[in-house]
C-alpha cells in the first residue's frame, strides 16, 4: 500500500514553539505504519513560520511569488525536523520534482515541503500522490471533518462523512486563494486528486492514531472520492 500523509504546519506548533509530545507520536505512528509495509511520502506544511514570514514579507511589499518561497523555505524545515528521525528516509526534502521522482524510485520514506510558488503544500501532496500512485492522501490537520460551510462562521453548518470531488470542490472554491490563506485545501489540489482518482481523507491531526483507525476500517472523519 502506498500512502501520502499531508500533516498541517499549524498543528505542529503550541503557541509560538514546536509541540513536541506531537510529533513524537508522528513519528511513532510512521514506524507503525511502515511496520505494516506501508510506502510512505509525508508532506508537511509551514504553519505559524510560514504564516509569519509571510505576513513580514506582505508588510514589505514583496510580490507573491517571494512570499510563496519564504512559505516554502519553512515548509522545508519542519519537513527536514521529521527527516532527522529516521536513518532508512530520504535524507533531506526535494527541492524539485525531479529530485522527488527520483527519491520516490529508491526510498520508502520521503518527507517534502514545499515546491514551487503558486502551491500550497496540499497541491504539493496531491502531485506526490498522483506521483507515487497511492492509495490514499490523508489529510492531517486541525480540521476533523468537512463542513458544507465554514462552521466557525455558520452554527447551521454540517458534517459531512463522505463527499464526492465535485461537492468537494464547489466548497472550497469559495476560499481565499493566497500564500498562506490555503483554507482547508486549494482547487489545484484537488483538481489533481480528481482526476487521478485519489482517495482524500481528512481526519484530525491532533490525534495522528486516526490513521490507523481508517486502514483498520473504522470510519474517522470525512472520505473525498470519486
């Protein structure tokens, strides 16, 4: 089996320093699942560094392509945090998509930031699972299911337990598209799980056992298919 996990920046941070206790269990999960033979490719986002580098960079004027890269940069480095706990991974985050495939070819282990500007790190963990042709892309953050609206706008809104990819993308059309502000997930994200038919399944990242609790056919959270 083949998996992408997608873990949320902002959950990897308690206030302004890294949750430890958190990514301790991460890493603990990961050995479980590749003690399962799982292949894994495992992207993490930026979160509170990148969003304050961002916010920096914007105070300064910088265009968006270079608020794109400082987002990346962090991205990179809780990507490499993760790297430093395991001997048998790739050994540092792509920084292409050619030295991705390539890595994707001999290990089973890859941890990825960031790419390229004009991407969030959803897209990035779509294209690494359109890539690797995984079985599904589990999306780990401080989201535990999807709304049909913003539910901390809307008391009315509903949970929903599975969705198809058109319901999936008609909702988050509605958000903002910037550096940074890649609410939930982005249209280019899931315009590339769409058409690879890609299981997405969002569950929340506070609780990294989720996972196994889905492979194990426990129904956690919200299913996106085709």
């Amino acid at each position: 089996m083949k998996i992408v996990l997608k873990i949320g920046g902002s959950i990897l941070y308690s206030g302004d320093k890294i949750n430890r206790p958190l990514v301790m269990e991460y890493v603990e999960m990961i050995n479980k699942l590749q003690e399962r033979g799982v292949s894994l490719a495992v992207v993490v986002g930026g979160g509170r560094a990148a969003r304050d580098f961002i916010g920096a960079a914007d105070y300064l004027n910088v265009n968006k392509s270079l608020q794109d890269w400082l987002g990346i940069e962090a991205a990179r480095q809780n990507a490499r945090l993760f790297c430093t706990a395991f001997s048998h991974a790739y050994p540092t985050p792509p920084t292409s998509y050619e030295e991705l495939m390539a890595a994707l070819m001999k290990f089973n282990l890859v941890f990825v930031g960031g790419l390229q500007p004009g991407q969030s790190t959803n897209a990035v963990a779509a294209v690494v699972a359109e890539t690797m042709r995984a079985d599904y892309i589990f999306n780990l953050t401080d989201v535990d299911y999807v709304y049909d609206k913003d539910p901390d706008q809307f008391s009315d809104a509903k949970r929903l337990e599975e969705i198809s990819y058109s319901e999936f993308y008609e909702i988050i059309s509605q958000n903002e598209q910037n550096p940074g502000t890649y609410a939930l997930f982005d249209v280019v994200a899931a315009q590339v799980i769409g058409r690879s038919n890609i299981k997405l399944h969002f569950v929340s990242g506070r609780k990294p056992e989720n996972t196994l609790a889905v492979l194990d056919g426990k129904k956690v959270g919200t299913v996106v298919y085709g």
